[in-house]
C-alpha cells in the first residue's frame, strides 16, 4: 500500500524514525542539550522532560550486525538487545548522555549490566519495574521514581521540582492526546494513513522533543484529517506485540492487502491510549498509577491478562478490525505465551490470528509475505 | 463416573511417578551402602509426600501448589499440603512419556520457551495434572514462569483456582526486604482465606528454628565439599536445597539426613577419598544438575575426565540464618531467605553481578580448576551475562565453558556433542 501524503511533518517523522540521531536530536545535542536513553516503554519520560532533558527510546536502527555484542550476549537472546548492545558497543550511541534500563525482561535487564561495563555512558541507571499492577506496586514504583529522580539531580546537578513534574505530565499528555486523535483517524471506512505511516509517526515521538513533536503532529492531522483515505484494502488489521519500530515491517504486511489500522505496541496504544490524571499533589504518585495500574500493560505484568484481552477485544470493535498479527521477537518467552492466549481468545470470539516470529531487523521478506498473504486468504473480507 | 475419569487422568503423571519412586525405595531398601541408604531416607519422604497430595485429590481435601523458592516454611507451619507442580517436567526423566509429552508442548508453543515451562504449559492445557485449591505462584526469577502463571491464571479449567503470587523487587537492599516481608505477610492471608489453613506463629518459629538448623549443617557439609578430592560427587547440591527447602522444611528427619550426609563426608574426607574413581578436574557446573543428564553425562564426567562437579547452582548458598525472636524479623528473614539464599533466584533474579559475585567465591573456596556455564535454552538472563562470567573467570585464571543446551530435552544438542565440547575443552586448556 503505497503512501500518498506529501507531508513535511510525516517526512520528518519518517526521517526520525529511520535514524538514531535524527536532525531534531542533532539540534538538541547543538543547543547543548542532555539526552537520556531509555530501554522500555515503563520509563518514565516525564521524569527526563521536567529535568530539561530529551528522553529518547533506544533502538537498534541502522544496526548491521552483532558481532561485538555476541561476546558478551549469546545466541539465545532476542535480536533487539544484541543490535543494540553492538551499537553501543561501536559507539553509535554516543550522543546519549545516560542510559536508564528497567527490570523489563530477561534480555533488556541485563543491557544494562553489560552497558554498565563496556558501554562509557557517563550515566546508567536501573530502575526495578515491579510485575504485577496492585497497590504496593505503584507504591513500589513510585520510590523507583524518587530514586531516578534523585540520581538524575546529582549526577547532572539539576532540580526536578513538583511543578515542572506537573509541566512535563501536561506536555506529555497533550503528545498522547494528539496521537489517539491520529489513531481515531484510523477508525474510519477509508483511513487517511496506512499503518507504516502511523507507526514511523509513534516511533518518532520518542525520538524528537516533545513541543517540537506536538507542532507538527498538529500539523500532520490538520493536512490528513480532511483526505481521502485508503479504500484498497482487502482487511483491517491489528497488530499485536512488544517493540517493533521498523516501518518497513508493516509495510511489507500492506503490500499484501492487508491495512494496520491500530496494535497493542510498545510504540503504539500501549504508550498513549490513556493519560496521566493533571493535578497539584504528588506528581511522582500520579505517574506510578498511570504506568503500573493504568495504561495497557506488557505480558511481563502478572495478573493483568484478562484487562489486556479486554483492551484487545475493545480494538477489534472500535477499528472494525478483521484480524490479529501477533509479532514476536524469536526467544520471548513473555509473548510467546501470551500471543497463545491472546489467540485462543480471539479465534473463539471470531477473529482470526496470525502467530508471526521474526527478528529484529526485517529479514525473510518472501515468508512474510506469503504467511501474510494466506492469512489474508483465511480473512476472505 | 464422568467425575472419576477425570481424576484419574489428572492423577496419571503422579501415581506414574510415585510408582517408579517406590521402585527406587525397594531398590536402595535392598542395597547395604551408606549412599543407598541416604537416598532411602529421601526417596521415602518424596513418596509420603506424593500419597499426603494423592490423597488430597481423591478426598476432596485442600492442597496448594507452590515452589521451594516461596517461602514453604509457611506452608509447612500452616500443615498445608504443597505440591511444586514444575516437580513433574523437572523429575520427566524418571517419565518413559517425556519425549512424548515434549512433542505435545511443540503442537502448542514456540520451542524456544524453556523445556521445562513448556511441558508444565502443555501439561496445564492437556488436563493432566489434578487442580489444586489455591496456588502460589512464581513470578521470578525469569519470563517463562511470569507468563506460565498468567496461562494457569487463564486456562478455563483452572481460572477459578485463587491464585497469589510475591512480587520480586530487583535489589537486595533493606527496602526490598521490608516490601517482599510485606507480599509473603499477604501471601499468609491469601492462603488463609482460601484454604481454611491457619497460621499458627508458635509453630512458623518452630520450623524456622528446625530450618536454621539444616541452614548450618548444609553450611557445615559444603565446607567438606572444599577438601581435595572432594568426598562426594554431582547430584548432593540438588539433594540439599530439596531437603532444606523442600518437602522437609521443618521436619527434623531432614535435619538427621543432613547430619548423616556429614558423618559420610567426614569419614571419606579424613580417609583422603573422594566418591569420584580419580579427582583430576575440580569443576563448578553452573546451573540445575538435571536428572536428564543424571544417568549420562556426570557419571561419564567422573568416569572418563576425573572431572568432580565440586559444587554446582543449587548446592551453593550463603546460608542465611533467621532471627526467630518476634513476627516481623521472622517475615524479614523469609524474604531475606526467599530472594537472596534460593538456588537459581539468588542468582539471576537480580543484576548480574549476582552470578559473578558466586563465581568469585567458589572459584575461590572449592578449588575450581573450570568453570561451565551449560546454557539451558530457558536460562535467558544467564546466556545475557555470559560474556561477564567470561571476563571474570579469565581475570581469575581459570577456564570457562558456554556450551548451549537443553538440560531436560537430549534432542536440543545430543550427549555426544556435549561430551564433546567438554573434551575439547578439557584438552584445549590442560585439564585432566
């Protein structure tokens, strides 16, 4: 499905995708300011935006092997965290200034333990993301914060008061705002972006500063929100899965036919489906309940499955959605699992499910397709 | 009669495995050695309590599933009948099915989701294990037992079981304590509301008091494990953490057979022997000692290298003791125990600098001439940090060994090529 929108915003989302140090992040840098990685969608970006920094996601873009990494990782590990690690290794990661890893998975946990000793980042952190999503884990979470927080002031002497807390939720609110009205675009007959358009618009907004982001994601809507839209289409898919950041991955899917109309991704609803509740008390409390009890959660989080299947089946209505893709990053074992129950779910309810392995960066294209094209088949739209 | 069929099917696997346990009873029960005799005393406990949870399902009376690494000092001062439903894919090698039941888990989830969470998966969506009346679960130290517990949690035959898990904080610090106190107090309470079993304080103290004991024997016997050649071969270290962490916690015959352990050690130390034919490589195996491999490779790795497995994951430990003079230090030194002594959580539910810091000290204390590191397939978190083990050992001196392998599935990398590589390896560094 070829993209038709000539956008100056979608081509310099596109273009913030398809890099790491993207112009923005460049500008950033030039204006001297500081620019913390993260390694999971728990982190709270707030936290970096009220200390005046840029909070960027690592990814691994660009990556052409892991040949350094695989010293230290081995062949059992998932492919993200061994690109990335290897560009860490080569220095691509220079422009950050830390890097703050969470306790999110046997293979991203331990980024930061060999970051820590063969990456120079002069600041990593480790935040322990706790794995269910009652009480005493927000309680929890919210001294994890307090920690980070305080790690972030002493190390790069700033202050992180309560009212630039509230600032930076505000900021990051109206980001999450402006991305559902994208998505509620999308929710339309004939939707005016295709799913690889709207995932390098995701990818991007955790790769540029947030106002800068916010300018032209208004900008974008404005243009696409009055277009005719995609009517080729043989199904509306949804996309299911952890941190898939290639647009070309999406766009080899609708080539087949198939239009991504919404996912359940770490760089999609999961991210900005709900907002952080504004208000004058503890900020740091108010972030801990959005990002442990609130927003869609990970497989990682126990406990939670049955408001994840919830959430899931909530998509399939209101994007009028045909089928599942399930994506998973060979050796997961958290979504392995958990696309096996999303699935049975979901074909009980009716809606096909695609179960697709791959690896961090696009390859077995032929496969894709065709494994794409007989779901599609099944599908029969 | 619907009813019974099913019982009896969900029934199979353990009366199957209780079968070949009262098989090994007769076996050692015949054979005069002080080695037969100490695996008696074991296999006998093993199999009372396979009839205490057999009985259970067929009497419609509560039993709980749970895992030596969550506290079962509770379970044991509630008198609650606990069954470690990973037991059943763990012990498979005592299972003629377990081929077949591998193959089972394949139909049904990506292979490479750990062997061992994929049977116990398999077995959870087949119906072939009895549904208990309350489970305790384990979401640590690894994804795959996170995600095995949400499937429990969400298969149709077990999602009205009421289901408590302890959540793990990564550090090991004074807060991590108080808050992992703070889960297993509520764990209590879980297990009180769901299965009509009291806490009785009085009796937790008793059988901290018992375990504390077993703590300082299991201390006491691996300082034998030092001498050269080490008086006894693979297999102790999982047979120690069963007792002081198993179906004996609290139970004073656990107490005797490490006693007796001991006085065998002790006499094979003061004679200058070792159980291995001829100690020539003194090797840390770093992870599970697996019964799959049990009948194998370790017997070959004595037999053809001199290669004693000194001391391995499970028979290390740091020995916490607990302070049992009120509630809250009790709680306290339950998490302590819980989070930083339990064989494998110890090690890879934090930093990796838990796994370093064990290869420092018992590359130091016992010895080691190598240190391998298997790479179970499950153990993700392990294989992330092999590259710091590594590093480690070489600023220490001494060999190490990835290999990549399965311990419970022989189809993933044969014996052969593991014996193999651990020739190469053996030759290739000038060992034995």
């Amino acid at each position: 499905m070829q993209t038709s929108i000539k956008s100056r915003a979608l081509k310099e989302f596109a273009e913030a995708t398809a890099t790491l140090a993207n112009p923005a992040v460049e500008e950033w840098k030039r204006q001297g300011g500081k620019v913390v990685g993260y390694f999971c969608s728990y982190f709270p970006e707030e936290i970096a935006t009220a200390a005046g920094f840029l909070p960027f996601r690592m990814r691994a873009t660009g990556s052409k092997g892991t040949e350094l990494a695989d010293a230290y990782l081995s062949s059992i590990n998932c492919s993200f965290t061994r690109h990335c690690f290897n560009m860490g290794l080569l220095g691509e990661y220079g422009f950050i200034d830390g890097a703050v890893c969470l306790s999110t998975c046997d293979h991203v946990r331990r980024v930061y333990d060999n970051w820590k000793w063969k990456v120079n980042t002069p600041f990593v952190h480790m935040m322990s993301l706790p794995k269910k999503v009652e009480e005493p884990q927000v309680g929890w979470y919210r001294d994890e914060m307090v920690n980070l927080k305080q790690a972030l002031e002493k190390h790069f002497s700033v202050k992180i008061t309560d009212d630039r807390l509230w600032e930076a939720i505000r900021l990051h609110n109206e980001t999450r705002r402006l991305q559902r009205q994208l998505y509620e675009l999308r929710k339309r007959q004939n939707p005016p972006i295709t799913g690889a358009e709207a995932l390098s618009v995701m990818v991007a907004g955790t790769a540029m500063p947030k106002q800068q982001y916010n300018l032209l994601l208004r900008e974008l809507l404005d243009e696409i929100s009055q277009r005719e839209g995609n009517a080729d289409y043989k199904a509306r898919l949804m996309i299911l899965g952890g941190i898939l950041d290639d647009p070309g991955y999406i766009e080899v899917i609708e080539e087949q036919g198939g239009l991504v109309v919404t996912d359940m991704l770490c760089f999609g609803t999961k991210i900005m489906w709900k907002d952080v509740p504004e208000g004058t008390g503890d900020p740091l409390a108010a972030l801990a309940q959005y990002y442990i009890a609130e927003r869609p959660s990970c497989p990682r989080m126990f406990g939670d499955y049955p408001r994840r299947a919830d959430f899931v089946r909530d998509m399939v209505r209101e994007f009028k959605v045909d089928g599942i893709i399930g994506e998973r990053l060979i050796f997961c074992d958290l979504w392995a699992l958990e696309h096996y129950l999303q699935a049975k779910e979901s074909k009980a309810g009716g809606v096909p499910y695609l179960i697709l392995d791959r690896e961090y960066l696009l390859a077995g294209i032929g496969q894709l397709r065709t494994r794409v094209q007989a779901f599609l088949e099944t599908i029969r739209r | 009669m619907q009813q019974q069929t099913l019982q009896e099917k969900r029934l199979e696997k353990l009366l199957r495995e209780r079968e070949i346990i009262e098989l090994m009873v007769k076996a050692f029960t015949q054979s005069p050695t002080e080695d037969d005799k100490l695996n008696t005393d074991l296999a006998k406990v093993t199999l009372e309590h396979h009839d205490r949870i057999i009985r259970c399902v067929k009497e419609g009376k509560p039993f709980i599933y749970s895992y030596y690494a969550c506290a079962p000092e509770i379970y044991a001062a509630m008198d609650l009948p606990w069954y470690s439903f990973l037991e059943l894919p763990f012990t498979g090698a005592l299972l003629p099915t377990l081929q077949e039941d591998i193959d089972g888990s394949d139909k049904l989830f990506a292979n490479d989701l750990c062997t061992i969470i994929r049977v116990a998966a398999y077995y959870i969506e087949a119906d072939l294990v009895p549904v208990p009346n309350a489970i305790v679960g384990l979401i640590h130290p690894c994804d795959g037992t996170t995600i095995l517990h949400q499937l429990i949690a969400s298969n149709e035959n077990w999602r009205n079981v009421p289901m408590f898990a302890a959540d793990p904080p990564y550090w090991d610090d004074e807060r991590s304590i108080d808050y992992y106190a703070g889960e297993l107090r509520r764990m209590v309470s879980f297990l009180e509301e769901h299965t009509g079993h009291r806490m009785d304080m009085d009796r937790l103290r008793e059988v901290i008091k018992e375990g504390n004991k077993q703590f300082e024997l299991w201390m006491e016997y691996n300082e034998l494990r030092r001498a050269v050649p080490c008086p006894h071969g693979y297999g102790i270290g999982m047979q120690m953490s069963g007792v002081a962490q198993g179906y004996y916690v609290g139970d004073p015959r656990g107490t005797a057979w490490l006693r007796d352990l001991i006085a065998d050690a002790e006499k094979l130390v003061r004679e200058k022997r070792g159980k291995a034919p001829k100690e020539r490589i003194r090797l840390f195996w770093f992870d599970v000692v697996s019964l799959e491999l049990s009948f194998e490779l370790f017997p070959w790795l004595e037999q053809e290298w001199g290669a004693v497995i000194v001391m391995d994951m499970f028979g290390y430990c740091p020995y916490t003791l607990i302070d049992t003079s009120n509630e809250d230090a009790m709680f306290r030194g339950l998490a302590k125990r819980a989070l930083f002594d339990e064989p494998m959580i110890r090690q890879a539910r934090g930093v990796a600098e838990n796994f370093l810091a064990d290869i420092r000290r018992v590359i130091k204390d016992y010895k080691i001439d190598c240190v391998v590191w298997p790479g179970h397939m499950g153990h993700k978190d392990g294989s992330a940090s092999v590259g710091l083990m590594r590093e480690t050992c070489r600023e220490l001196g001494v060999p190490f060994l990835h290999i990549g392998m399965d311990l419970f599935n022989k189809r993933y990398t044969s014996v052969d090529e593991i014996k193999n590589k651990l020739s190469q390896f053996f030759t290739a560094m000038g060992l034995g």
